[in-house]
C-alpha cells in the first residue's frame, strides 16, 4: 500500500462533506433561526461605527436613565449614554472574547489529547491524571483563581476562561484519537514507516477535526457566559468598556427605576448564547453519524 492510497484512505474516511453539513444546518428551523441571530449579532458587532448613533463612551448625549424612546432606542444610563450603542459595540467584547478563549482551549487542548492519546504508556497516563486534577475545579472557580492571580482585565480574562476549557477538549480529543488510532489506515501507515509527527499531522488530527469543531461550538456559548459572568463580578472588562457582563454589573443599582440598563444586555447574552446552542445541537446531529442515528 502507497503513501497516496494511505493518505486518501485516512483523510477522506472523516472528511466531512462541508456543502451538505451547511445544506442541512439551513434546513433544520432551530439551527437556521440560531445562525441568523448569531450573524445580526456579529455584524452588528463589525459595523458597530455605522450602526451605532452615539459613540460608546459619548456622555450626556440624552437625560440620565431615560427610558427607550426614538431618540434612544434602548435608553440611557447614569451617565446618560446610548444603551444601544454600547449594546452594539458591546458585541465587539463579548464575542471577540468569547472566540479568542474557545480558540486558545481548542489549540492547547486538542493537541495535548491528540499527542497523549497517541503515545500512550506513562505520557497517557500522567496527561489523564492531569485533565482529571484540572476537571476536579469548576470551570468558573478555576478560572476566578486564575484571574486572581494575573489580575483583572479582559486579556487575562481570555487566558483564564481558555485554561478552564482545556481540560474537556483533552479529553473529548484524547478519546476520538485512541478510536481513529486503532484504525488499519493507521497502522498501515506506521508500518510504511511515517513518522510520529506525520501521522498525528496527516492522519489524527483531519480524522478528530469534525469533533473538534463540534466541541468548539457549543463550548463557545458557555465561554461567553463564562466571559460575562467575571466581568460582573468585576474580574473581567473595566468601566468605561461596554461588554455585556459589566454593563450588567454596572447597572445593578438602577434595576428597580431603569431595568432597561439590565434588560437589553442580558437579552444579547441570552441571544447569543441560544443561537450557538441551536447552532451546535444541530452541528453535533450532522458530524457524528451515532447521534443521527439516536434520532
């Protein structure tokens, strides 16, 4: 057997079919109306300086704690700024930071289970250890203490949500590597004599990607709560910065007069995190053939 036919035997049996995947997210209603949520969400988000009317950080622009109205759509706050701009600019923080912690989990923690699982022995033994010494801490906890330790601020909010979520790509990756690893395309490669590197690069990780991608979906929303949840506490984003959670927390004395401070953030976290779930729900029926045929 040649090193082509191993490669295309490998590659091509977890190659997922990406027209078809998208053809049936848009056709199931719960994903369609999630990816359309998200997308009003991220343009929002992109186009913030157009859409927005007033500058996020803009004050006096109207009364303070005025209710909605067509001058503010969403109100103003103590200071009297747009709700709604800094709602918009908001997505900016939330999603951004949510996708940079979801990107650093995937990356460290893919990998370490991709190569634990396929060394094996004492490496996988001590690596197993370790995921469950780091799953032993509740994610939020895990990443409060962190963040107690580098210090408040949205970056290091990124490092410690990431460090939080590594253990669950680990050991979801680790377990999908030690079932593709037993595979004869896996073992044909090696017997031709490829390399470690070159069979966790070319044939591993293709063959656990529809997993991964999957596992980052729907650790997206909980990065985003989690990601909210600090800068309520007042771990993550400093005032004046308009993200979701500390908008929240700022606006925690007002909610009795002026709960629209509250209302319309907390319903973009909602927003968000919802369509994700439905995003990802549908995403985890279409990549595993096992939970499609459940249904």
């Amino acid at each position: 057997m040649s090193v082509e036919l191993v490669q295309q035997t490998g590659v091509s049996s977890a190659k997922p079919r990406w027209r078809k995947v998208v053809r049936q997210l848009v056709m199931n209603p719960g994903a369609f109306i999630g990816a359309l949520i998200l997308l009003v969400l991220v343009f929002g988000a992109l186009f913030a300086p157009w859409i927005a009317p007033y500058d996020w950080n803009e004050q006096w622009v109207g009364p303070r704690l005025a209710p909605p109205s067509t001058d503010h759509f969403f109100g103003t706050d103590r200071f009297g700024r747009d709700v709604f701009s800094r709602m918009i600019y908001g997505g900016r923080f939330s999603l951004s930071v949510g996708i940079a912690t979801v990107l650093f989990s995937m990356i460290i923690g893919s990998l370490f289970g991709v190569f634990i699982g396929y060394t094996g022995g004492r490496v996988d033994h001590f690596g197993v250890m370790a995921i469950d010494v780091m799953l032993g801490f509740p994610p939020i906890v895990l990443a409060i203490l962190i963040v107690a330790v580098l210090g408040v601020g949205l970056p290091n909010v990124v490092v410690a949500v990431g460090i939080a979520g590594i253990p669950r790509f680990a050991r979801v990756v680790r377990g999908a590597t030690l079932a593709i690893k037993a595979r004869p395309f896996v073992e044909a490669t090696q017997a031709i004599g490829a390399g470690h590197f070159r069979v966790m690069v070319w044939h591993l990780i293709p063959n656990v990607l529809p997993t991964i991608t999957v596992l980052a979906t729907l650790n997206l929303a909980g990065a985003i709560i989690s990601t909210a949840s600090l800068s309520f506490l007042g771990l993550g984003a400093q005032p004046p910065t308009p993200e979701w959670g500390a908008m929240l927390y700022q606006s925690r004395e007002f909610y009795r007069f002026a709960p629209w401070n509250m209302i319309f953030p907390g319903l973009a976290l909602f927003l968000s995190v919802m369509s994700v779930n439905l995003m990802g729900d549908r995403l985890s029926e279409v990549l595993d053939p096992r939970v499609s045929k459940g249904h």
